[in-house]
C-alpha cells in the first residue's frame, strides 16, 4: 500500500513536474497537509525527497506518511519563498519547523499585554498574543542580561506570568488570594511591588512607559538613573558598587545600541523591488513594494506608463509613510520580516541592484 502510494506520487512527478521555482504540498491520506517546500526546481527537489533514507531521513518518513502531492509554480525563487511561508501560516504543518534556520539565531523582547506587563526575552513570536515585540536581535544570552538591567532599574516585574498582582489602589476585596510573600527583588528593590499593593496601577504603568521609550529610543531615563547612582558611588567612595553600576549603564547601552542599528536595518529594508520571472513568461516579472522589511504590495512590473504611474504613486504612499517607527514589530509580521531580512542577507547583490535602481530613481 505504501509502496504503491510512493510509486504514484513519484510516476505524476516525473510525468508532470516541472523544474520551475515554486511551492509543493505532501498530503496525508485525510487530506492533511503535512509538509510544505519550496525550491527554484520543484521537480529536481521534489525527487529529492524519494531519494532520501528511511527511515533515518526526515524527508523518507513524510513521503511514507504521504498519499498524494501537488505543486504550484511560482513566477521566481523569492515568490515561492513568500508563497511558502504564507502555506505554513496557513495550514501549519506538522513537519515544518517555520524558520528554523533562523529560529535558532534570533531573539525577541517580549512585553506582555495586561494590567501588569512584565518584560523578557523569548525566541518565538506568537501571532495570536497581545503582546508587543521588539526584535529579531543576535544573543538571546546577552539580550537577557540587559532586559534584566532593564527591569532592575525600572522596578518591573519578572515573576512568572500567573503571578496575582495586588495594586496599591486596590480595594482589598478584589483580592481573592494571599499576596506574593517575601519577594526578593522587592526586598532588595529590584521590582515595585505590583502582587504587594506597593505601587499603584498607574505609577507601575508609567515605568512600562519609560521602558517603551527607552526601547523606541526616545529616551534613555534608565541609563541617567544608573550614571546618576554611579558617580554617587563614587563620590561616597564605594567603588565596588560604582564598578558594578559601571557594568550596568554599559550593558543598557549595548541593547540601546543593538535597538538602533535593528531600527536602521529595518528602515533601510524599504524599496520597490523588481524581480524577472524564471519562466520568460508574460506577467511573471513581479515588483514588490517592500516597506520596513513587509512586503505591502505586490503587482506585475508596469510595461505601460499607465501601469508605471500607478505603481509610483502606491509606492510612493507607502514608502512615505514616515510615521515614527518604535521597534516593536506585530507579531504576525515577524515571520516576513525574518524571511526577507534572511533573503536580502543570502543575496545582497540584489539589495545593491534595489539600491542602485533607487539612486537612479532618485538622480532622475
Ligand atoms: S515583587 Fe512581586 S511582582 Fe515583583 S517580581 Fe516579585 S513576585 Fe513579581
């Protein structure tokens, strides 16, 4: 039964396949998508995967658990890229392991939704939470030391995320459980004390509003805070704790500077780029206006001034909204937003020819 099924698959292939950029799907029996690839050859990579070892292979054990496969043509290698990844949010299937190349690199600030936002590093992106993110960076390891600098000097808090919060304004029969005993970062004045009723709601939201700001990089209270303490220190001649502060403002001025150059390479991920079709067929030539590393829109390259006019003034509305950027990246977006970072990284002789396209544009 397996054997025939495999044969079947692999006989329509070889019939039918092409070896064209594109997105291919391997089914269960019941229909469910179990896997889905892409590849500038779909043929040659769908061959591939009957080529592999089973049961030691990965690729072996999805065609065994297989019935059927099909496969759409995409008009280049980045089409059938975006396209992938668009079947993986849909269908997520079992297989996949969405970006794991990257996944395994990156890293995001997470500030949690809620009355009590708390702040920390995760190395996913949830789509469906209310939570903002700030990211991808490089460091998980690092990038937490400085959130925890962060929080320590904001006052925030990093219990775990069912912890009960009991504010200061409060009335005390909203309270249906024991507040948090003994906290040590509040007995050593690390958090504010949001499960104790020590801060009030909104002087807790005004610290979640600092460290917003500070990741924006609109203002840097954390790090005047810490300098503040410091030359203090120093002044009282402690300079076991000047030299510990020292560390601190060092470490805020890493993620500070990490969160510029993230702004900046997102920023400088904005431009209309034009990508030929593979297939030399009519229409396949795509422009893509990309702004802050998400594709916004997507047309076939103008070959009337009509088309060309009308392409310039969507671009132009879009590239020139100049509405401030803080960082934070939608959760449903981070997964586009890593694939292009990803594609302009692996091919950046076509970032050049978009830049120089620009400057062309420009000198116009
Ligand atoms: S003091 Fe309370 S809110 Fe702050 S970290 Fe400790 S348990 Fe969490």
């Amino acid at each position: 039964m397996v054997e025939a099924r495999r044969d079947a698959m692999l006989a329509s292939i070889k019939d039918s396949a092409r070896d064209l950029p594109g997105t291919y799907r391997l089914l269960a029996e019941d229909g469910e998508v179990l896997y889905v690839g892409k590849s500038k050859g779909v043929r040659g990579r769908l061959l591939t995967h009957f080529r592999a070892e089973y049961p030691r292979d990965k690729s072996a054990r999805i065609i065994a658990e297989s019935a059927s496969v099909s496969w759409d043509y995409e008009p280049s290698e980045f089409a059938a890229s975006l396209a992938e990844l668009r079947l993986i949010k849909r269908f997520r299937p079992r297989y996949n392991v969405m970006m794991k190349r990257d996944a395994r690199h990156y890293a995001f600030i997470r500030l949690t939704a809620g009355p009590a936002p708390k702040l920390h590093v995760v190395r996913t992106a949830h789509g469906a939470d209310r939570s903002t993110y700030y990211g991808p960076f490089h460091g998980a390891q690092q990038l937490g030391v400085a959130v925890r600098e962060l929080n320590d000097a904001l006052g925030l808090r990093d219990c775990s995320l069912d912890t009960r919060m009991h504010f200061a304004d409060q009335p005390e029969f909203a309270v249906a459980e024991a507040r948090t005993p003994g906290c040590i970062r509040f007995e050593i004045g690390r958090c504010a004390g949001p499960c104790i009723a020590a801060v009030s709601q909104a002087a807790y939201e005004d610290r979640v509003s600092t460290a917003r700001a500070f990741l924006a990089g609109e203002q840097d209270t954390p790090i005047r805070v810490l300098r503040a303490a410091m030359e203090e220190s120093s002044a009282r001649l402690e300079f076991e704790r000047a030299a510990a502060l020292r560390d601190k403002v060092a470490r805020l001025e890493s993620l500070q500077d990490q969160f510029s150059r993230l702004r900046f390479a997102v920023e400088s991920l904005s431009f209309v780029y034009t990508v030929p079709g593979a297939g030399g067929e009519a229409g396949a030539d795509r422009a893509y206006v990309i702004h802050r590393g998400r594709v916004r829109h997507e047309c076939a390259v103008p070959r009337d001034a009509a088309a060309q006019a009308a392409l310039t003034a969507k671009a132009e509305s879009i590239l020139g909204n100049r509405a401030r950027e803080n960082g934070s990246v939608p959760a449903h977006e981070i997964d586009e937003l890593l694939l292009l970072a990803s594609w302009f990284r692996q091919h950046p002789s076509e970032l050049e020819r978009t830049a120089r396209a620009k400057a062309a544009r420009d000198a116009a």
